[in-house]
C-alpha cells in the first residue's frame, strides 16, 4: 500500500510539474483506487479466515491495445495468459482471486491502459470465458438489463433473457448497465472451441431479483419489443453522390475517407446514389472541436469531388431491440405512436443482426419518443 502511495505521489508531483495530464498519464491515476481497493479487500478476506490473492490484471497477463482510455482486450493472448496463471497447481491450497477490473497493460508500451465505461463488466467475461466458466455474474444497482433507462422510464422493468446480439446492440446503443464488449470473450471462445459462457447481470442492492441471463441463443417465438434505448447527441450525415447513377466505387470511396480520418460510423442507410449515416462525435473528438472537425470532413469530400455532404448534429438514436422477424407488426405500431406524437423520423436503419431497428430523430423528440414507445409495447 505504502508503495503504491508513493507511486500515487510521485505521478501527481509530475502533472502538477508539467501541468498536462496526457491521456497515458490519466489511465495510470484512474487504476490507483481501483488497486487500492482490491488490496484492501483481499487483506480484509484473509483476515476473515478466507484464503484470498490480490492481483492486478497485467500480473495475469491482461493485454490491450495501446489507446489510452477505451483499449481493445488482445484476446487469444489474454486468454492464454490468464488461464495459465489461474490454472492452480496439483496439490495448490485453493485461493479466491481478487482481480483489478478495466485495467490492463498495452502490448507495445507496456503502459497502464484502461478498458472504457464499464470495462469491469469486459474484465471479469474475459477472465470467465480464459478459464472455461459455464456462468459469470455481473454485479450492478439495477435489477438486470431493463426495458429502457429507468432514469427516463419509470415503468421500466428486467428483461430476464438476452442473447449476447441483443445485449452487444443495447450496450452500443444506449443502455449503460453493459460495457459495449462485454460478450466479445464469448462470443471469441464459442468460436475458437465451442464453449458457451453465460452472463448474469444482477443487483448488488437485491440480491434476490433473478436479473438477466445472457446466452448464446433463446426461444424468440413470442418475442416482440425487448428494450428501447436512447442515444442523444449524434450527428446524421447525408451524403449524396454527385456522379451518375450506378457509379463503381462510391460507397468504397466514401468509407475510404472516414477510414482516413479515423472516423467510425454508428448507423447507415443506403441507396445507390446515397448514403445517410450517423456519428457520435463525443467518441472522437473534443466538445469545442467538433464543428471544425465536421467541416474538415465535409471538405475532404468536397476536395475528392464525389459527393456533397449535409449534416445536423443535436439528433437522437432511438434504437428497439426487437424481433425483426416481426419488423412489419412492430413498425406499425411504431409509427402510429411516432405519428399521433407528431415525432419525424429522419432516418431509418434495420441491422443485419436482425435483432435492432434504429430511428433517428431530433434531440427534442428522443426522450418523448422512447416514453411513447415504452407505453405501447410494455405498459
């Protein structure tokens, strides 16, 4: 603990020096509580009679990338590593471990780097999925993934079983209570070597609510609408081709260029002489920078000459993970909700996970919209 305070000190005493906190420096002061506290709760174990080892997660071999703030697990390396350091001896005294969650350490910097929002959730499926486990339960203050955000739903309710598709699209799309690649692992291990890992999502505050199992498949016969997320803030793009009809290469061209400028787009929609996309510009660039960064690119198609490009920020994805077996019953109930509340849509995606359709609507129309909707399907 001494050291580890001291370590704490020192890298203070070096930004206050420097007076720039640069994204590396932030992801090692973010892992000191984290360390802190698994010590502490290991020491508090052992004094309790039970056998107990703190780790950090790069002592098991936890590898990421090197982009500080939101890096990407190395899996396969990962997982080798993790198995063979949890893997106990024959004759070894058992121990429970007390792992660091959202850290790891980069593969080429050797750096402390963290997971993103919610990266606990991915340390603990990827730890589940190297050791072979049948379930791993998640621990959070809700009763398991819901049916929308209860902070914007009050009626909101437990979903009780979700397919790592649907819980993988309502992660990325809105709902906080999942990192968004918490079911990578399984889905890297049913891969690789067939095994099924389940995820158990359940309160840490009601331990006797069942929560939300999240396996490979479930019966969708009689599923319809399963949860309604909000994701606010996001920007649509229209960008139409300025060629003639048909013309080879266009879409190519056009993600070529946001390929270019590290760009990733959330949601498209496509015609043959347009494509109307979104971004979430809070992923990529700073608050006073994404207007300039927006007109950059709408320059760099410009400068290719290929298309002109449109866009409108302040607009909200309302995305329903849903059964889109049933996409023509579900949407029209859908519009005759959106059109009695007098919503637009301004775009429309189906995804080709076949579980996920996403609307796109003014920010001041989202919330209204995801109530709406709730109140249809649910209440």
């Amino acid at each position: 603990m001494e050291q580890l305070l001291s370590e704490l000190q020192q890298l203070l005493v070096g930004v206050s020096i420097m007076q720039d906190l640069t994204m590396r420096a932030k992801d090692s002061l973010v892992s000191f509580g984290e360390r802190l506290s698994t010590r502490l709760f290991a020491a508090f174990l052992r004094k309790e009679g039970v056998a107990a080892r703190q780790y950090d997660a790069w002592d098991l071999g936890m590898v990421s990338s090197d982009d500080f703030g939101n890096a990407d697990v190395r899996y396969e390396q990962s997982f080798a590593n993790i198995r063979a350091s949890l893997t106990r001896s024959i004759g070894g005294a058992p121990e429970i471990p007390i792992v660091t969650g959202f850290l790891a350490r980069g593969e080429s910097t050797g750096a402390i780097t963290t997971l993103g929002r919610g990266g606990s959730d991915l340390s603990a499926t990827v730890i589940g999925a190297a050791l072979n486990l049948a379930e791993v339960q998640v621990w959070k203050d809700v009763d398991g993934v819901l049916t929308s955000d209860p902070r914007l739903v009050k009626s909101a309710r437990p979903v009780p079983l979700l397919t790592y598709d649907e819980a993988t699209e309502l992660a990325f799309f809105g709902a906080t209570v999942l990192h968004p690649q918490a079911m990578q692992p399984a889905f890297q291990q049913q891969f690789h070597n067939g095994h099924r890992l389940a995820v158990r999502v359940k309160n840490s505050y009601n331990r006797a609510a069942a929560g939300t199992l999240i396996s490979e498949e479930r019966d969708m016969h009689d599923a319809l609408m399963t949860s309604i997320v909000l994701k606010p803030g996001i920007t649509l793009l229209d960008i139409v081709s300025t060629r003639m009809l048909g013309q080879v290469g266009f879409m190519a061209t056009v993600f070529d260029i946001f390929n270019s400028n590290g760009i990733s787009v959330d949601v498209v929609a496509t015609s043959e002489v347009s494509i109307s996309l979104t971004l979430d510009p809070s992923k990529m660039w700073s608050r006073d920078l994404v207007d300039a960064e927006l007109d950059a690119l709408v320059a760099a198609f410009k400068a290719k000459g290929i298309a002109r490009v449109n866009y409108k920020r302040a607009m909200s994805c309302v995305s329903l993970i849903c059964n889109v077996e049933k996409t023509s019953q579900i949407l029209e109930r859908v519009f005759k909700v959106l059109g009695r509340e007098g919503i637009n849509v301004k775009m429309m995606s189906q995804g080709a996970s076949k579980n996920n359709i996403s609307l796109i609507v003014s920010d001041d129309e989202g919330k209204n919209a995801v109530r709406s909707l709730h109140q249809e399907f649910f209440d």
